[in-house]
C-alpha cells in the first residue's frame, strides 16, 4: 500500500545542506495503523508531505496505491486523506456540512452522493449537535472532527495525519481516538500518524516506526517498544493513570 | 462546470457572513464614485476642449467601471498566493485533487462576486442618473454584447497576469516587488490615471496593445470610437491570454518542486 525506499530530503539554506530525511526506507500493508514519531525537527512532517506530492524528495522511490505522488499527485491526493493538525481547511463562517460539500466537489462526488456522505459522517463523528453552528464558534476539538470528516468525504483507503491532537483537551483527545479507531475497525483504513502524544500512539497504532536525524532507528509493534528499553520497572502503578483521572474530572 | 459554480456559491455564502464588510466595501465604492463624478466636472470645466478627445459622460463611465470590476478581487490573486506561500497554508491546497490555480481562482471569484454585483448596480445606477449613457458610434445592445465578450476575455487576462506574478513567489518566497510593478502598469496603461484618450498616440497604441491595457480594456469600451478598435483589443487580450497561459501551463509545473514548507 505505501512502500517507501532509500528517501532522502535535503534543503539548502544559504548553500548549507540540511538533512530533513536521511535514508529512509519502510512499506505499510493495507488495514495498518502506524505511529510515525520522533523529537521536533526529526523529519517526520518532511515524510508525509514527500507521501502525499506536496515536496519531492531529494533522492529516492515512494508509492502510494502503486502510484508515485511525484509523477501523479491528483491520483495519490483522490483516494488519500490528509488531516494537518496546525492547518484548517474549514469555511470560518458556515455549518461544517459546507466544508464537506465544499470537499465533496473537490473529490468528484456527485450531490447524491455527498448528502448521503454528509448524513453518515455527521452521524458517526457526532456533528449533529452542532450542525448548524458556523465552524468559527465550535470548540477545537469539534472542528477537529470536522477536519477529519472533510478528510475522508471521498472514503479515502488511506488516512494520513499530521499531529492531529495537538492543543486538544483530554476529553476531545479521547473522541479523536475512539473515531480513529472507529475508522480502522469499521472501514479497515490504514493510518499513518504522526504525533508527540504517547496516548495517541498506544490508543490506535500497532506498529511504531521512530525516526531521529532523519533516519529510521526503530520499526517495532508498538507493544513490543517496552521490551527496548533495558530498564526494570521499579514502580508499579495502581489504580487509574493520571490522564484517566482528569478525563473523570473535565467530565464533572 | 456546475460543479464550479456550486464551489463559488458555496465561497460566496461564506463570504456574505461579512455582511458589514460588504457594506463598507460599497460605501467607499459609492464614495469613490461621487469623487470621480466631481472631479472630472471639475477638470471638463477647466479645460473643456479634452471633450473632444473624450466627453465627459463617457470619462466618468470609463473610469466608474475600472474601480467596479477591481471588486471581483481577480487582481488579488496574487496577494493571496503570497500569504499561502509565506504561511505555509500551500501545503493543504496541495493536498486537494484539483489545482492550487485553480482553487485560488475559485475562491477569488466567490469572494469577489457579490461585491462586484453590487459595485456594477451602483457604477451603473449612479452614471446613468447622473450623466446618462455614454454616446457609442454603436447601438445600445450590440455595445452591452461586446462590453460583455470583453469583461470576460480581460478578466481571464487579468487573472494570468495576476497569477504568474503570484507563482513567482515559489522563486523570490515574497512576490511583492512583482505585484507592485504589474498592478501599476495596469493601472497606467489601463487608463486608471489618466484616461488613455488623453495620452500621447504613440502611448495610447502601446497601451491598446499591452497585456496590461488589455487586462483592463473594458476602460477602453466606454470611448465613443471603441467600436473602430473592437478588433484589434479582442485580438489583443486572445494573444495575450495564448501567451500566459503557455507561461502559467510552463512555470506551474515547476512550482511543485520549489515547494518547501517546514514541519
């Protein structure tokens, strides 16, 4: 589904090169979901974009559904998502149902097809409490369903975000998780995320690939990621963890 | 091609929540209008020989028109492909199975529409109670027709004019200096200035046949003799469009490699 071989990305600032990504190499099967993480400026962001056309890389082979993003983007672009969490592509002034027409155009759909899309995803990603509230009002983690919905109006096969959580609350947190593993369950969608939020990676993703410097230097099940450390676990927690207490508490 | 025109209005809903911004955007259309009315009554008082060259109904027709059709906001094209470029927001029209120029385009005519309807009634409504119709050497409805077929073909001149300067931005990261230069030509040789009427012949002739005197040849439409140069500035703005678009088509392609947005 994604096969990604020897990639290089290298900017150049004032004739110094920058390595963004340094000889990476990976393949994703069709129903995956896959964490793909690493400290600021380890070349993550650089990765996805190279997956979805939006840069070329330096050097090195990528295809998407067995199409190259450089050679083809429109054909990538139709049958992915794409879920940036620092960037809105939501109309500020109107309902969401808007966007998802607006998106629903943009992706080929015809006006049959888009209401009924529009109908499902309100029900399934509950946006029907604010349906008719104009997207500048509803609360972050709300238009971030939004976002999510626009996504995948055109039943994308693959989904890919971006840091889909940053500056959400626990509780939006929660529903972004449960609606992303909603999607994985019931539309076998495979995932590629990208996030500094642990619990992201352990509530959808079973398999991590960690990178730093712009190298692969783990691709493990993410159950297994403990069995690295070389360390014994010298406390035991009881009860529920901290975040499963404030999740109590916002709910108050 | 219904599917674009849904895509506008569903751009220009979003819009006209800005009910207010709308309004004042009319105002100082209305005011701008009202200025342009005194001040040319005033300089056809002054010297009213230049109604010779140019009566003073169809100066003020000339002119009213050039600030309407800036309301459909095809010039800012470029303005916004800077902010995308400069933001970083490119990368999320990139993502979209339709193009970045094609999108932008897009949202501008939305944006732009209701405004510039509004800007026409009022450009229209005011001239003709105020100083009639411009006297044309052609009927009526055959001078709408052409003014028309016109407005259409220099507004797509206007938006490749508009657009190469803002892919430009893709090379210099800030395609200002390239706006600027362009936005002032158009308006100098589109007749914003001074009416080209009044320029010298061989000025007139370069700005008759410059893309950016036919980007805004709906200025020249409103001159009584339009009808002698109707040939020569259709064929004009089609040249020009062949050209630009051969340039757009060129220079787009290449943009996607000079893209680079950070994480």
């Amino acid at each position: 589904m994604i096969e990604v071989k020897n990639l290089k990305k290298y900017f150049f600032h004032k004739n110094k090169k920058i390595v963004a990504v340094d000889d990476v190499s990976f393949s994703i099967k069709q129903g995956e979901s896959v964490a793909f993480i690493g400290p600021n400026g380890a070349g993550k962001s650089t990765t996805i974009k190279m997956l979805t056309g939006i840069i070329w890389p330096t050097e090195g082979h990528i295809s998407v559904l067995g199409i190259s993003p450089q050679d083809n983007r429109k054909a990538v672009v139709s049958q992915v998502g794409v879920v940036f969490g620092q960037r809105s592509s939501l109309l500020p002034n109107l309902p969401p149902s808007d966007s998802l027409k607006l998106f629903g155009i943009m992706y080929g759909l015809n006006k049959k097809e888009t209401e009924s899309r529009i109908k499902y995803l309100e029900e399934q990603f509950d946006l029907t409490s604010f349906k008719d509230q104009p997207v500048r009002t509803l609360s972050l983690g709300q238009r971030m369903r939004v976002e999510i919905a626009c996504s995948i109006i055109h039943n994308p096969k693959i989904l890919f975000l971006d840091e889909p959580s940053i500056g959400l609350d626990i509780i939006a947190k929660k529903n972004l998780r449960e609606t992303l593993a909603y999607l994985r369950k019931e539309h076998k969608m495979t995932i590629f995320l990208t996030s500094h939020d642990v619990g992201d990676i352990e509530a959808i993703c079973d398999r991590t690939i960690v990178i730093n410097h712009g190298k692969v230097v783990v691709d493990e099940p993410t159950n297994e990621l403990y069995k690295l450390v070389d360390r014994e676990k010298k406390m035991v927690m009881v009860g529920p963890s901290l975040e499963e207490v404030l999740t109590d508490l916002y709910k108050k | 091609m219904t599917k674009w025109f849904y895509y506008i209005y569903i751009i220009a809903k979003n819009s006209f929540s800005e009910k207010k911004k709308i309004i004042f955007q009319m105002f100082n259309h209305v005011f701008f209008l009202v200025f342009n009315l005194y001040l040319y009554r005033h300089v056809y008082e002054l010297v009213p020989s230049v109604a010779d060259k140019l009566p003073y109904a169809n100066a003020v027709w000339s002119m009213s028109m050039y600030f309407a059709v800036f309301w459909l906001g095809l010039n800012g094209i470029e303005k916004v492909f800077r902010q995308d470029i400069l933001s970083g927001n490119v990368e999320i029209y990139m993502l979209r199975p339709i193009s970045y120029i094609w999108q932008k385009i897009l949202t501008q005519l939305g944006q732009g529409i209701l405004p510039f309807i509004s800007a026409t009634v009022f450009s229209v409504s005011i001239n003709y109670f105020v100083v009639g119709l411009p006297s044309m050497n052609i009927s009526m409805p055959l001078w709408i027709m052409s003014l028309i077929l016109i407005f259409l073909l220099s507004q797509i001149l206007i938006t490749f004019l508009y657009v190469l300067c803002g892919l430009s931005g893709f090379w210099l990261q800030n395609s200002e200096s390239m706006y600027f230069v362009t936005s002032k030509l158009v308006m100098i040789l589109g007749g914003a200035w001074v009416p080209i009427a009044f320029f010298p012949e061989f000025l007139q002739a370069i700005a008759r046949f410059s893309p950016f005197g036919g980007a805004m040849a709906l200025s020249f439409a409103m001159y009584p003799n339009f009808d002698a140069h109707f040939l020569s500035i259709i064929l004009n703005i089609i040249f020009w469009i062949a050209i630009f678009a051969f340039i757009t088509y060129f220079v787009s392609n290449k943009t996607n490699r000079k893209l680079a947005v950070n994480g």
